[in-house]
C-alpha cells in the first residue's frame, strides 16, 4: 500500500511541475501551438470601459502566447462594441493598445448596420477606415467561421 501510495503522490507531483513549467512565461514553447486563426466577438459589456481592456488584454495574451506570426486575429465589432472606438478616440492608452495591437496583425471590423442603425459617423471611430467596415457584423461572424476561423466571445 505504501508503494502505491508513493508512486501516486510523484506522479502528482510530477504532473504538476510539468504543468507550472508550461505555463510559468506567456510565449509557449516553440510548436506547442499550431498556426490559429481566430474571430474575436466585440459585442460590448455590461461594465464598457473595463470590459473593452480586458479584451483588449486578451488579444495581446493570445497574440504573445502564439506569436504573431502564428495567429490571424479578426474582431469584429457591432452593437455595444462600437464604444471602443467612440472611447478610443479621447483614449490615448486605448488608442495605443489598438495601434499595438494592429501592428501585431490584429484586424479590427466594424459593422455597417450598426454605424447606419446609431448613426455613428465612421470618422468619430478612432482608426477606422474604410476597408475596416463589413456590411453586417453577424453575418461577417458566421462567414469568417465558415472559412476556419474559431470563435471566442469573452
């Protein structure tokens, strides 16, 4: 009994420091990911601001835990989700935090029916061009899902 009771308290423990060592830095080992293409939904939160910094703290997690060069993030925006950008435009910490994580590959989409249904001018959206606009934000969801993509609502 005492055998089995030792072998089962170090594979535990074995077990666990493996876990610790994967997880201790927030870049994975090289090939522990495969190559990712992702839709992030940005339909707003209940508490605005905070919820947008963790989202946007989550696209920076995914993007370093993958490297940039192995994810393909889109967040497609509609709704409520547009105040990121309504905020981001007198924000300069958000404004910096969607400039970095542009810069990482992250596209950010806008939908259309949302700007024409709220009658938000697209020019008072900070960094929002033209080619950032889909014509609906829900059926760009289902069509980026349809292509591969994987969909995560935080």
């Amino acid at each position: 009994m005492t055998t089995v009771f030792r072998s089962l308290a170090l594979a535990v423990l074995l077990a666990t420091l493996g876990m610790g060592a994967a997880h201790a830095g927030s870049k994975a080992p090289a090939g522990y990911y495969a190559n990712q293409k992702v839709i992030y939904h940005n339909g707003g939160g209940p508490d605005g601001a905070a919820y947008f910094k963790r989202l946007l703290g989550n696209l920076r997690n995914h993007v370093d835990a993958v490297g940039k060069d192995h994810v393909e993030i889109r967040v497609v925006s509609l709704g409520d989700g547009l105040a990121l950008f309504q905020a981001a435009a007198e924000d300069k910490e958000l404004a910096g935090r969607i400039d970095a994580l542009k810069a990482a590959g992250v596209r950010f989409l806008v939908c259309a029916n949302t700007l024409r249904e709220r009658k938000i001018d697209r020019g008072a959206l900070y960094a929002v061009g033209e080619d950032d606009i889909v014509p609906s934000g829900v059926a760009e969801l289902a069509r980026l899902q349809g292509m591969g993509f994987a969909y995560i609502h935080p």
